[in-house]
C-alpha cells in the first residue's frame, strides 16, 4: 500500500484502507443477507391464478393455527405436505413468512422442511406496504402463507382490507395453505380480538371476567375461511390460564347481537391445531386444544359487570386426537358456569 500511495499522508493511507476494508466487509454481509432472505431456486412454480379459480395443483386449502411459544415444525410440514398433495408428492410448493417486524430466521427453518422450493420473509409494517402491487404479487404467488407472532391490533391496522388481504384470501382460494402463530393466528378467526383498546401488556382472564367490556375490543370481517365461520382463535391458552378471557369473548359476541352461537378456539403454547380441507381438526404438538361453545344468551354481560354465564360447553382434544369443524360433536364436552366474574370449578 506504501508504494501504491508514497505522497500520501499515514492517516490517509489508513483511511483508504479501512474503507477498503468497510467495502468487502458490506459486499460480504450483502450475500450472506441475500442467502438469508431468500432460499431455495428462484422459479415461480405455480403461476398465479384468477381469485376465483382453484389451481388443479394445490390440494388445499388448509389451515394451521399454532398456539405461540416454540413453534411447531410438524405443524408447518402437515400443511407443506398436504398442500403439496401428500408426503411422497413431487410437487414443490412456495412458501411466504409474513410479519410486520422482526427477522428472517423463518426462512432457514422451512427452507430445509421436505417439499419446500424456496421461502421469502416479507417485512409489512404498515398500510402503505401492503397496499404495494409487488408485495401483493409475491403473496399471490405463493402456495404457502405463515404469519408469525407479534401483535395482533398492528397486524389488523396494516392489513386489513389492502391488497395483502385480498392476495392471502388468493392463496386460500386456489387450495393453498395458510398458517400463523399466536397473533399470526388469532386473526384467522371470524371474530378477532384485537387488543388495540388494552395496554401492552393486554387483557388478561381476571380483568376480563370482571368486566367484559373495559378495554376489549374486536375486528370483524377480516379472513373469513370457511370452516372457522363463527369461531374466535386464541393463544398462549393453558400457559397464561385464558380459559375466562375466551368465555368472556364468546359472550361479547353473543350479547352484541355478532351471533348466537360462538365456538372458541383455543391453543396450548407449543401446540397447533391443524384443519383439512374437509373441515376435520387434528392436534399436533405438545399439548391440547381446547373448543368452547357459547350457544346461549349470557345472563349478565355487561360494562363495569362482573360476567355470569352458565354452561359453556368444553370440548378438550389432547394431541394426536381430532375435532370435526365441518360436523361438530354433540357429546363428549363437560360444562362450566361462570358466576359473578368466577368459574365454578376448574375449566382445564
């Protein structure tokens, strides 16, 4: 470098050389962030279809609602495999990872999962992103789509009713998959708490039970899939003791006049409840799901009251068991009351 420079001073020579240096260090991080943004082969293997028409390839749609917590991978491979058509299929699918902050760190788990012909992490943080006509074409693309975790109210804001939305509903649609885990996958339900009105650390069963309408709020009409029609999704359930808080939900929804029957969902951590395209439920993970029916009207629902509801209907599928969405059970379940914001024995 001396003879390159011999009328230049020491410092300048020592700042051309750490800008040398600063230059293939930014090259070098620049192909391994390439690599770590998008694995697999660069084809669109599906092309994308008109929002009305199934593609005769994808042998969908199915669902996948993981309960938070370490994510479930045979959960993520179900809904590879039977959008793909079966685990000895040849057809390799295209898989999207959507979240509205956060990492890649998806990319390198589904890229190595059987079937997978490349993943892409798209980062949407606002409406303005979503409503960008290359997101929206990426999503479409796909045969695949998994929303991590992270807040719920932020993904309602940034999503609903944009070109996002309308190109998952796509991917549904043409017998894709969709997936998610906690927030991910709360607002696959019909009914969708949001938590925009509750602090960050957010309502929880106690505050629930004694008052059904501080700070509890709900979105509506957001991803509407077939069978979780008049069903609320919740997560973290038996790790955080949710069991009033989804009770509560459920008698909102019914006390609002949002429907006389409502079906809760609700997800260990760990855990994913995985739906087919014919509607049948199957628990894959560590530990249970839990369906809770209100089809009545509450006794007391009201603001700044105590909740009192007799008789929920609990249904408690432990893995490896199924739960039929399409045709539900009509035996099988135990009953729980809740009297003056207190369940009358234990709900789990």
């Amino acid at each position: 470098m001396t003879k390159a420079f011999p009328n230049v001073s020491r410092r300048l020579k020592s700042r051309v050389i750490k800008l040398f240096k600063m230059g293939i260090l930014l090259i070098t991080r620049f192909i391994a962030n390439w690599k770590r943004y998008f694995l697999g082969d660069i084809i669109d293997v599906h092309p994308s279809p008109s929002v009305n028409v199934r593609s005769p390839s994808l042998a969908g749609p199915v669902l996948s609602l993981g309960g938070g917590g370490p994510d479930v991978d045979d959960a993520i491979q179900w809904m590879i495999n039977e959008v793909r058509g079966g685990n000895n299929s040849a057809t390799k699918v295209n898989v999207v990872v959507i979240r509205t902050y956060g990492n890649h760190d998806y990319n390198r788990l589904i890229s190595a999962m059987k079937g997978v012909n490349s993943v892409e992490t798209l980062i949407v943080s606002n409406r303005q992103e979503a409503n960008k006509a290359e997101i929206a074409e990426k999503v479409r693309n796909a045969d695949v789509i998994f929303f991590a975790g992270g807040d719920q109210c932020q993904y309602v804001r940034s999503w609903k009713d944009t070109k996002l939305e309308a190109a998952v509903k796509s991917v549904y649609l043409k017998g894709g998959g969709v997936g998610g885990t906690s927030a991910g996958a709360m607002i696959q339900g019909e009914y969708v708490y949001d938590a925009c009105a509750s602090s960050e650390k957010g309502i929880e069963t106690r505050d629930a039970l004694e008052d059904p309408y501080r700070d509890i709020t709900f979105t509506y009409n957001f991803f509407n899939w077939n069978y979780l029609k008049g069903s609320i999704v919740d997560t973290h359930f038996d790790r955080r003791e949710r069991m009033g808080r989804i009770m509560a939900f459920i008698a909102r929804q019914i006390k609002d006049g949002v429907s006389s029957s409502v079906l809760g969902i609700a997800v260990s951590e760990s855990t994913s409840v995985v739906v087919d395209k014919y509607g049948l439920v199957k628990v894959i993970g560590r530990g249970a799901a839990y369906f809770v029916l209100g089809d009545h009207t509450p006794e007391v629902c009201e603001p700044r009251s105590p909740l009192t509801f007799s008789n929920y209907k609990i249904w408690r599928v432990p893995r490896g068991d199924t739960f039929n969405l399409k045709n539900r059970p009509t035996s099988g379940y135990y009953l729980r009351s809740v009297k003056r914001g207190r369940i009358d024995s234990n709900p789990y």
